[in-house]
C-alpha cells in the first residue's frame, strides 16, 4: 500500500519513484535489524509475550497513522473492462521470480538458524541475520542515491545475477570453513544484493500493472513472496534436517539463480 501511494505521488518521475522505492526498502531491512533486537529484550527483561504485546501495539498504531493519511491516498479509477494484473504482458514470470526471491529470504532465515545452533550459538543467529538486513539497509540508500539510466526490465537480470553470486558466498562459509563469525560477513556481503533486487522487482510490478488496478498488483507480488518464503523455510528446514545446515545454503542460492532464469528466459 505504501509502494501504491509513491507511485500514484510520483507517477512520471522515475528518478523521484526509484529513489522512494529504494527509501522503503531500506526502511524494511532497518526493520529486521532492529525486531529481533527489540523482542529479545523485551521478552529477557520484562516478561515472554512482551514482544509479541509490543509488536501488536506498534502494528495497530502505525495501521491507524497510515490510514490516516487521506491526502495522500490514489483515487478510485473506475473503468469498465479494466485488465486483471495477472494478464498484463510481463506480470506473470514476474510474479514467478517473487516466488523465487521470497524462496531465498525464508530459507535463508531457517538454514542460519539451525547452522548457528548446530554450532551451540543458537542466540546469535538473529545478530547473523541482522547483519544481512544491514548489508541490504547499506545498499538500499545507496541504490537509492544513484542516478541510473536504462530501463528497470534492463537492470533486473543484472540485479538477480549478483545476487546468486553473492549468495555463494554464505555457501562456501559454511561448507569449507564452518566458521560462524565467516558466515556472518558473507551474509553481510550477500545482504547487500537484496535492496537493489527489491526495489527493481518493485518498480517492474509498478510499471506492469494496468491502470487503476496497482493495489491489487502489488498484494500480487507480495503474496508470491510470502508464499516462497513459507516454501523456502520448508525447503531450507527440510535440507538442514536430513542433509546439514551448511548444506541447506544451496537452497536460497539455487533459488536465486532460478529467479534469474525466470529474468533470462521470460518475454516481458
């Protein structure tokens, strides 16, 4: 909804829209850098539901302030035969690539998990994983701050290469090395493909989605993500289970790469 609103503000600034979208994104990751740092101390300090109670709180608040924010609003578009998003030229194999991409951040959060706690440093698995939010929080503002030329459907393949290169790194950390602190700053380095990726995927679903109908566009695109990242937690578990939690890093970074494949391949 927040994307949807930039979009209606800045509609015909692609330089003011990249630079917005690139701002939520980092404010996103600041998000999963700060949450678990927040409920660990509530729940150590007070009592075991106060993140939960605080994280309701904070949800009903900022809920009631952005609905608040009339002015600021896309007005109704009402037309008579308007195109579902799912039909529009491009949206499909992007949407396919949101699966991918949601793949790669849930399996990524389970395989860390249980790598740092196959080590018995399950504590420190959420500084690990902060760590990668803050690669990516570092990246958005600088991504944001960049004037780019070309065309978002241009840079995109380019975006999801480096991030199946980068997502090797985590890979070899663990498999070669089975260094915690190593993994970390892999993670710190991969981190920071994910806020170019974000944003980019963000703005094709933006330009892609047909007159009038971008809300439902981007509920689109960010249930294809949920539903990778349910899929990729499964998946990563399931590798880290039965094969070993280094193993389980083959998972996100083979879910990149089939993003990218999906980029290659597709006709927008």
């Amino acid at each position: 909804m927040s994307r949807a609103r930039w979009a209606h503000l800045l509609k015909g600034d692609d330089t003011s829209l990249h630079t917005a979208n690139s701002f939520e994104q980092a404010a996103d990751e600041l998000c999963f850098m700060l949450g678990p740092v927040l409920a660990a101390l509530l729940c150590g300090t007070l009592f075991p539901e106060a993140g939960t109670l605080v994280a309701a709180v904070l949800l009903v608040t900022g809920m009631l302030l952005f609905t608040a924010q009339r002015s600021t609003e896309p007005p109704v578009q009402r037309q008579r035969h308007p195109k579902a998003p799912l039909r529009a030229p491009g949206m499909p194999p992007l949407l396919l690539a949101c699966l991918s991409l949601g793949a790669v951040f849930g399996s990524m959060e389970v395989v860390t998990i249980a790598f740092a706690d196959a080590r018995g440093h399950a504590s420190a698995a959420g500084l690990v994983l902060g760590l990668q939010a803050a690669g990516s929080c570092a990246a958005g503002l600088v991504y944001g701050a960049l004037k780019l030329r070309g065309r978002p459907g241009t840079r995109y393949p380019w975006c999801l290469a480096a991030m199946t290169a980068l997502l090797t790194l985590p890979l070899l950390a663990a498999a070669t090395t089975g260094s915690l602190l190593l993994l970390a700053g892999a993670l710190l380095i991969a981190g920071m493909a994910t806020a170019p990726t974000m944003v980019t995927t963000m703005t094709l679903v933006q330009e892609r989605t047909p007159e009038g109908r971008l809300n439902e566009g981007m509920t689109l695109a960010v249930t294809g993500l949920l539903g990778g990242i349910a899929a990729g937690s499964a998946l990563g578990g399931w590798t880290a289970e039965h094969l070993s939690p280094a193993a389980g890093y083959g998972v996100p970074t083979t879910a990149a790469a089939l993003a990218l494949m999906i980029a290659l391949t597709a006709t927008p």
